[in-house]
C-alpha cells in the first residue's frame, strides 16, 4: 500500500494487518457506527478513502467520548492495535481491531440525523443524493466508479503518449459556431452586446493544430452542450478523449483505437473479455438492415429480416403498403403474459406497435397474426427459416420506422434470452459510410447528416455531379465513423473536409455559399487557404466509456458532482439568480419570456 502517513495518522484505516499487531498507532477517519454490547463495552468503526478498521471501546471515559460524537464525524484515533477474537473476512483489516488510548475529534458532525445511510445512499432518491453529493461519495461503492475514472484516464494518458501523441490544451472561452447542440454562451464584460461560448467540442481548434504542422493531438477534453439528458448523456459538460492525426486516413484512426481501448476494458471492465482488433467495420445501411439501429449491440445474435415481400399482402392491414421487418427467435420459451408485456415496452421505446406469432413445438402457427398467415404457412416457415418453438416479432411501417422499431424489438428480444445474449463481454464494431446528407425534419431540405467538416466519398466530383443533378446527393456517403460498443455510442469521428474548394462545394449543396463558410468559420477556412495536410480523427466520450466498464446503467454514476436531468445543479444550487449590479457590469437585461 502506498504511504498515507500525515500528520493526522499513522497508517490508513484500510492499511493494518495482522503484522502490526502490538504496534500504537494512530488512525484519522469518518465515524461510521457505534454498537454498544455492554455497561462500558462497545464496538465503533472509522472509515476513511481507503478502508475501515474496528476499534474497540473497553473503558467508560473512551467510550463516554465516542457517545458523544454522531455518526460521520471526523476524528483521530490513537490505540495499539490486536488480533481480533472473531474476525471477518470480508474485511481486508478484518483480523484486526483497535483499542484507543485517546480520540481527538477533528470535524464534528452537527447532525442527529443523516439524509441517508451513507452505506445504502444508493436507495436514496437521486434528487438527495445529487443535493448531498458530497455525502454520497463517501459511501465506499459510489467511490469506487470516481477511482474507476481516475484510473482509466491515466490510462488513456498513458496509451496516447505512447502511441506518440502530444496532449494539447484547447481554449474553453470561444467563439459561437453551428455544430449541432445549443452554445452556452458567455458575455464579454469589455465588448458589450458580444458573446464568447463554451466549446461543444474542440472540433476546430484540432483541425487547426494539423494546419500548424501538430501531427498527433489529444487531450481529455471538457465539451459544454445545451441539451437534454439521457440516460447516457449528461446535461452541460462532459469529457471526452480527443484526438487528432496529420497525413492520416480512417484505416489509421481505427489503428490507433484498437490497440488503445481493447487493454484498458479488458483490465478495467466488469466484463474481462473485450474486442481484439481489428473491430468489425459496418456500413450504416447495412447496420440498419441487419440490426435496425446505427449503434448495434453485437452481443446480441439475432438479426433483423426484411419480410416485406413476404407479409406485406397476407391482409393484416398494418403490413399493408408498407415496410415488414421480422426478428425470428429460436428456442423461444416466453409466455403470452411476457410477450405482451415486451411488445408493450417496443411501443414505449420506439413510438410503434410490434407484433408477431410463433411455430409451436408441432410445427403449426399460433399467437398473434398467426390467422393471417395460415394459406401460406409452409412459404413463411421457408422463407424465414422457422423450427418448432420459433418467435416471430415483427414491424411494420415506413422504412426508416420500421428499422427502427425492429431495432429496439431486437434488443428487448436479446435481453430477455439468454441463450441469444453473451452479456459477460465487450463487443466493439465500427459502423462506417454514413450518409453525407439528409432531409431535415423540420426544414424539409437538405442538410448534412453528421459533421459538416467531413470529407466526402468521391471527393469534389460527387459534389459537382450532385449540383448539376447527376447525383442525388442523399447517396453520397462520407468518410465518417462511429465506434459502438455494447449497443452505446463511444463516440463519432471523420476523415477531415482538408480543402477549402471541396468544403466550398460541400456547404453549397445546403444553400451555404463561400461568404456563410468564411463568415461562420472564417479561422479553419484561412487556415486550410495556406495549405493544409490530409487529417482524421475522433473523440471517444470518458463518461460512457467508464459507464460501460463500471457496468452502470446512468451516466451520473460516473461522474463526480453530476447535474440531475433537468440540467440542475441541486447541491450548488445552479443555475441561480446573480446580483444586479453583476448583469450592469456585462450590459445585460433580463426580460420575461412571453
């Protein structure tokens, strides 16, 4: 153990052994518990970051001074240690105890009562244990995944400088720029009526280190977004490995990952098997195809099967003119009761009924829609490979809603069988050529899909065909990339739009001319004016990433003092009124929203 002598202990409440027994020492910690056995007899336990160890309390002053303190008080203990008569060994120092000589209180707590237990602050509401956050993580499970954290970011550290990248910081006050979430925004004191804004990623400080001759950036980066929280998404900040290569194409970021991540899940992870390189590479179309989703979870191995030719006229009126997706279950042992119950939660998800029916052990078609398919029972069981005891859960509707259904039908599907899920690994993919463009739901009009700064598969020539209407542009792909594990999002990246007259051309097609290109990123464009080296990268999130090895299902777990869903800080008490003459100081007024 490392050495934690100071000048408030000794040894570490988590350090003594049974070779210390005899020895006086001193300890410093939280009280966690008094049991009193008898007239001057009791048993207390200190807590401290590393451990706890058992004092023994065996004359009336000790104890007298001990029933005075509430728990968590802070104190410093000073005793011989012994072996113990009845150890536990569940305990590291569980041979031990400690009989103090003197105790010194350093911190009284000044209440009767806690908030919660700080053992079982996990069964708390999160409102009061994001309010006493700081009480929170003195509970011994919610500070193991914050040492996770720690110890997977020195982790990254080390593996990207040995893969020869230099960790560069980025500013954090800058300059407002669409890139797809809302800006926080900061006003400049000494140029009223202006704005700085936290950066959502250093998305063009890092292209511009390539244009400066950098050739391996990275840094655990702070990003600031506007937007709601999920249940893997934290509202405001969050952190993520940023990195960046020069003279580098996509083939060479994935490199560079896949040696990178695969030892750190398989030394830090829940699971200790993970992915070896290289990762299986994807197409989006065919990710949504065979999946129904762009972030598989490939421990799952049942697939989506297009049905559409098959049911779309067997008369159930849903399937009509529409898309047909079907997930065929082998071996399938659910109830009527339990299949309800999962086509009910596909619907909570995805906003869209599922359905289906099954192959029973004799070979007939029962359940569900299985009365609309009993002419063409032996083309069904053919065409989708049915046995006996086979599932059908089905979709139906515009494609992409359909895919998208089928996507979450097949999770839910993977979750309830175990014989089709391996849980007790992680599984990565890359999920490759996604489209350059898409309709916007709002607008109705074309608008780029992923990052605007990407390089286009087919370069300027695609771009010009599409102008000139050759090409329709929703078919151009781009060298962009996710990478996905267990079914979660890590993180998304790009082989870089290098060439001001490629990026000229790219932004025309969603009615942007060169003067907008200049005018909204008047740095990158300049610099890439000067001669610019071909550049890729991508920026894996830190929370997810330690969300996925710490085997959490909430993002806020993960994170030391975490904003709850509303984007609020409650033990802060952010975001909160400021003084008046704070809002004269930046020329700014606030007003009633209507």
């Amino acid at each position: 153990m490392e050495n934690t002598k100071t000048a408030y202990r000794t040894h570490s409440c988590g350090e003594l052994r049974l070779t210390h027994v005899g020895q006086t020492v001193t300890l410093a910690g939280f009280l966690e518990n008094i049991r009193e056995v008898g007239a001057n007899l009791a048993f207390a336990v200190l807590r401290d970051f590393y451990g706890a160890t058992q004092l023994v309390l065996e004359d009336a002053e000790t104890l007298a001074a001990f029933k005075e303190l509430n728990k968590e008080s802070t104190v410093a203990v000073k005793g011989v240690v012994r072996e113990r008569d009845s150890k536990n060994p569940k305990l590291p120092t569980g041979e031990i105890e400690v009989v103090p000589s003197s105790v010194r209180v350093l911190g009284r707590c000044r209440h009767n009562e806690l908030p919660f237990p700080i053992n079982r602050s996990r069964d708390a509401d999160e409102s009061t244990r994001l309010k006493y956050r700081y009480l929170d993580l003195r509970n011994p499970q919610v500070k193991e995944n914050i040492i996770l954290r720690c110890n997977v970011v020195a982790a990254l550290r080390q593996a990207m400088t040995e893969q020869g990248f230099l960790e560069v910081t980025t500013p954090i006050l800058t300059a407002s720029s669409p890139e797809g979430a809302r800006d926080y925004l900061v006003p400049s004191r000494k140029h009223p009526g202006k704005f700085y804004a936290l950066p959502q990623a250093p998305q063009q400080f890092k292209q511009l280190l390539m244009a400066s001759g950098f050739d391996r950036y990275f840094q655990i980066a702070p990003c600031f977004r506007d937007e709601d929280a999920r249940g893997d998404r934290s509202p405001g900040e969050f952190y993520q490995l940023d990195m960046e290569m020069a003279f580098a194409g996509q083939e060479d970021v994935f490199a560079v990952l896949e040696q990178v991540l695969p030892p750190i899940f398989a030394r830090y992870g829940k699971y200790s098997s993970a992915s070896s390189a290289p990762f299986r590479r994807i197409p989006y179309l065919e990710a949504m195809e065979l999946y129904g989703s762009d972030k598989p979870d490939l421990r799952i191995d049942l697939t989506v099967t297009d049905a559409t030719a098959l049911l779309a006229d067997c008369g159930f009126p849903p399937f009509a003119g529409n898309a047909v997706k079907a997930v065929v279950v082998s071996d399938f042992s659910g109830t009527r009761k339990q299949i309800d119950q999962l086509c009910a939660d596909v619907e909570v998800q995805a906003g869209e009924k599922a359905y289906w029916f099954r192959l029973d052990e004799k070979g007939e078609l029962v359940g569900g829609i299985s009365k609309f398919l009993q002419e063409n029972k032996a083309r069904v069981v053919e065409a989708l490979g049915l046995a006996p005891n086979s599932f059908v859960g089905l979709t139906a509707g515009k494609k992409p809603a359909a895919q998208k259904t089928a996507g979450v039908l097949r999770n839910k599907l993977g979750n309830f069988c175990p014989n089709h899920m391996d849980r007790e690994k992680y599984e990565f993919c890359w999920i490759v050529d996604f489209p350059m463009y898409e309709i916007g739901e709002e607008s109705g009009q074309l608008e780029f899909c992923h990052n605007p700064f990407s390089m286009p598969n087919g370069g300027l020539e695609i771009l010009q065909k599409a102008a000139a209407g050759a090409v329709d542009p929703l078919s151009i792909t781009a060298f962009q990339y996710d990478l996905v594990c267990n079914g979660v999002e890590l993180s998304s990246g790009a082989v870089r739009n290098h060439d001001p007259e490629i990026m000229i051309e790219a932004f025309q097609l969603v009615r942007l001319g060169e003067a907008d290109v200049k005018a909204k990123f008047p740095a990158m464009y300049s610099a890439f004016t000067y001669g610019a080296p071909p550049h890729a990268g991508i920026a894996p999130g830190v929370d997810r990433m330690v969300m996925l090895l710490s085997g959490e299902d909430s993002i806020r777990e993960v994170i030391p003092f975490p904003m709850n869903k509303n984007a609020q800080d409650l033990m802060m008490g952010a975001p909160g009124p400021v003084e008046p003459r704070q809002l004269q100081e930046l020329n700014i007024a606030c007003v009633e929203p209507d």
